[in-house]
C-alpha cells in the first residue's frame, strides 16, 4: 500500500550571497567589468564613483620593511548586511587604488608614466609597455597609400584591395569576384583591380597582396638586389618547383634547373629566408589585448604583487538612496530591500574576490621566485594543490582564482596557469618542470649545426647528459608544442 512519511536528512546548499562569490572569481577581468556595469545600470542602489581616494595606499610597508607585502588595493570594509550606517560612504565603496608611498612604482592610472628606477631595483616603467602595440597590416598600407598622388577613384579601388587582405597578407578572393562586389560607376574592371593590386604589392614589405605562395616568394625574390648569388634560380625554384624543395628532391631539382650542386645549395638557402606570410610582421587588430588582474614589481630586491588599480571597479552604495529607503515605512517587505542586499553583496564579493587573486599571485610569485630571475629555465613544478594547502582553501577555489586571470611582469604578461607546470623526474631522483625542460630544448635547438641538426633521440640523449630523464616521444611532443620542425626540415644545405 502506498504511504507517506517524513524523513529529515542534511544536505549542504550554497546560499545565493556564496554562489555570487563563486561566481565572480571565476570570471575574467572583461566579464568581471561587464558584470559590474550590468549591476551599475540595474540597480538603483549602486552608483559610479568618480572621485579620486587617498585612504588606501598600494603599499604600506617601506622598501626595507621585512613584513608581509602590500595589502590588496581598493578594498572596502566590510559593512553588516542587514544595516547601512549613517555617513560611512567609504565602507561600501569599491576605491581606486591610493598612490601614496609607492616606492619604484607608477602614480596615477595605470596607463600614466613617469616613474624612475630607485636603488637599483626594477626599472618602473608602465607595465603596458610590455605588451608592444604595433600598427596593423592594414593601417599601414592605408598610411603607406597616401603618401601617393592618386585620383579618387585610383584611390578607392587600392583601399578596397587593402581591406580584402587576410590577416596573413594573402588576397585570397578571385578578382573577378571582387569586380563584382563592388558598387562602383562606371563598373568596376579586372583590369583596375589588378593595377591597384600591383600597386598594393609595392606599398610595404614585398610579398603582400600575393595570391598564391609561388607569388608571394616571387616578389620577395624580385625585390632582391641583382648580385643576390642564386637570384636567378631562386626564381625558378619558387615559381615552378616549390613542391620538389619540399620534399628535398635535390637530385630532381638539379636535373630540372640545370644548375650545379653549389648553386642548388645557394639558392634553396635564399629560399628559406623568405617569409611565407609577410602580413604576420603586424599587429592584429581584432587581438583581444590582456589586462592583468596583478602587477609583480621588484622593490629592494623583494618582489611585490598588488592589485592592477585599471582593474579595480569604482562602485557604491548611493547614500542618498539608501538612507531614504531605510527611512521608508514598510521597507523591510519592500522589494527594493532585495536590490539593496543584493549591491552590498557585490561589493563584498568583490572585495573578496580581489582579496583572494591577490593571495594566490603571492603565493605563486613566492613560489617561483628563480622564474622572475632567469627565465623558463628556473620554472618549478607546482600544482593547484601546493597553493591550496598553503593558504588553507579549497583546490576548486585556486583553479577558479587562476582561470582567466594574468599577471603583469617584468618578463612579460603570463596567464597564472603559466607557473603551474607539469613535474618530470630526474636521474638524481630530483624533479624539474616541463616548462624548464621545453627552455632547455630551445637553447639546444637554437645552438645546434644546421647543415646536421639534433634528432629527437640525439635531443633526449643530451637532456639525459643533464640528469633530465625524459622519452623521445615526450621530446618531439614538446618540440611540437614550440611549433619547431623536426630535424629533416631543419636541415640547410
């Protein structure tokens, strides 16, 4: 017979204020931005803070201060959730970070400059100069074009050219099919389009605007001076015979060109230093540009990680809003009363979120401490779990903090995954990374002969004559990973 009965059991819920926290941990700094921006729109209670704060300095210590590092920049105090206190506008704010007492570091936003270096520590300079921007391919043709007297029309058939290319330099569309594309009267020619094209070709590196890759190395060897030694056969090489290079058909080739074997080895060379994709020697446009979450700096010989301030969100409580709805009858049950929960909650998330980044790149830049010194080389092993149990959290709680999150160095921008490399064994029962292990492969690569290059089996054997004990399928699985040939192709004759 069918019945029914209580049963009491327990079970773990995460409560919307914690699965809010979760959640903006694991965002990046872009999506935690937008989140923050949908929230200033939404909600009535939450307004933009404009002003400039002095309260929060981004490093307390001095410079000889042995204490623990600065503390996160542009935190609020945590204010009770279920009260407002009258006049504490600073308890709820989201600040800009203060730019007091910054030794060896930059004032203001964190695109100003000016800094200097002081007592030989790092050099200070805006850690947006470490991420070069460089101008686009199409930039420059644009700019290159108007140097030319050209008539209007002359003129926007070459920037339809331009703007057709593809981000490697090629144009890849027929051009009777970019004749018909365009509305232009009278209507557009193949002959038009082929003089803007040849025009094109000449405004910048030789090799843009090719169809094809036999044209794109022709005109790289047309623009060549005369006495170039194998010139002449480079030519042939690229416009006939590129397949045959390829696959090292050098008795084959020989037979084809007429040449002898010394001219063959000229050439071939002069080949391969051309470059198969001009267009990659610009900068990328459409390129999503990396803001990091941390900057590390080296101050007095001690590596310091605070808060990018460009990141910190400038949002708080509106006071005025806030002390008239308390003031309200009814406001308890007022569904407002939800709205300005929910805004002291994002504030505190997001302190908290700020809080726990910024303990995670300490204990990772402590880690690593060799890396900031001397490259790839000194990268250790670690794992999630290292950082975990050194800051008593949970190893779910590390992986989100580390997703999507990077930091800014004087080595350049790395992802925090970056310092997380896998572990390999070495003959004195040591370990190292295999990150180190992929510097290693690189130095030996880049040192070896080129007219007989290392092998993979010659590579594992060297990095076992260094106490690295590793598989040559391991080898030629890193050297994959470095996007380096392997040694056939790397040959030079």
């Amino acid at each position: 017979m069918p019945s029914i009965e209580l049963r009491a059991r327990q079970s773990l819920a995460l409560t919307p204020r914690l699965q809010q926290s979760v959640r903006l941990l694991q965002l990046s700094t872009l999506e935690f931005q937008q989140e923050l921006r949908t929230a200033l729109d939404t909600n009535p209670f939450l307004e933009y803070d404009s002003s400039e704060t002095e309260d929060v300095a981004l490093a307390t210590a001095s410079p000889g201060d042995d204490t623990s590092p600065a503390p996160v920049t542009g935190t609020v105090a945590a204010a009770e959730p279920d009260s407002l206190p009258a006049g504490s506008g600073a308890s709820e704010t989201m600040e800009s970070a203060g730019q007091d007492e910054i030794p060896g570091d930059f004032s203001g936003d964190y695109g100003s400059r000016g800094s200097t270096r002081q007592n030989g520590d790092s050099d200070g300079r805006d850690p947006a100069e470490w991420a070069r921007s460089q101008p686009t391919l199409r930039e420059q043709l644009h700019a290159a074009l108007g140097l030319y007297r050209l008539g209007e029309r002359d003129r926007a058939v070459a920037r339809f050219i331009i703007e057709a290319l593809d981000d490697d330099g090629y144009l890849r569309q027929d051009l009777a099919d970019l004749a018909n594309s365009v509305d232009l009267e009278p209507a557009l020619t193949e002959e038009e389009l082929l003089v803007a094209l040849r025009l094109v070709q000449s405004l910048d590196r030789p090799g843009l605007g090719a169809r094809s890759l036999s044209e794109c190395l022709s005109l790289q060897v047309n623009a060549l001076p005369p006495d170039t030694r194998g010139r002449n056969v480079a030519r042939q090489i690229v416009e006939h015979h590129l397949e045959r290079l390829a696959r090292r058909e050098q008795a084959e080739l020989q037979k084809q060109l007429g040449c002898s074997a010394q001219e063959l080895r000229v050439a071939c060379a002069l080949v391969r230093k051309l470059d198969p994709k001009p267009g990659n020697c610009y900068g990328r446009s459409e390129d999503n540009y990396v803001v990091p979450d941390v900057i590390v700096r080296q101050i007095s010989n001690k590596w310091m990680v605070t808060i990018n301030p460009a990141v910190q969100p400038r949002a708080r409580i509106h006071r005025m809003y806030a002390e008239l709805f308390a003031q309200s009858s009814g406001a308890s049950r007022s569904p407002l009363a939800q709205q300005l929960q929910e805004a002291r909650w994002l504030i505190r998330n997001a302190q908290q979120r700020f809080e726990t980044i910024q303990r995670v790149a300490e204990c990772i830049v402590a880690h690593q401490k060799a890396f900031f010194q001397y490259g790839e080389i000194a990268l250790k092993p670690m794992v999630l779990r290292d950082v975990a149990d050194e800051l008593g959290l949970h190893e779910s709680t590390i992986s989100r903090a580390t997703g999507n999150k990077y930091m800014a160095t004087p080595r350049g921008i790395f992802e925090f995954k970056h310092f997380f490399p896998r572990e390999l064994g070495t003959e004195s029962g040591g370990t190292c990374s295999a990150a180190a292990v992929r510097a290693l492969l690189k130095e030996m690569i880049a040192a070896e002969n080129t007219r007989d290059p290392l092998s993979d089996v010659a590579l594992a054997r060297m990095l076992a004559d260094q106490g690295v004990l590793v598989a040559r399928r391991t080898v030629a699985k890193y050297r994959h990973l470095m996007k380096v040939p392997p040694a056939e192709l790397r040959r030079q004759l």
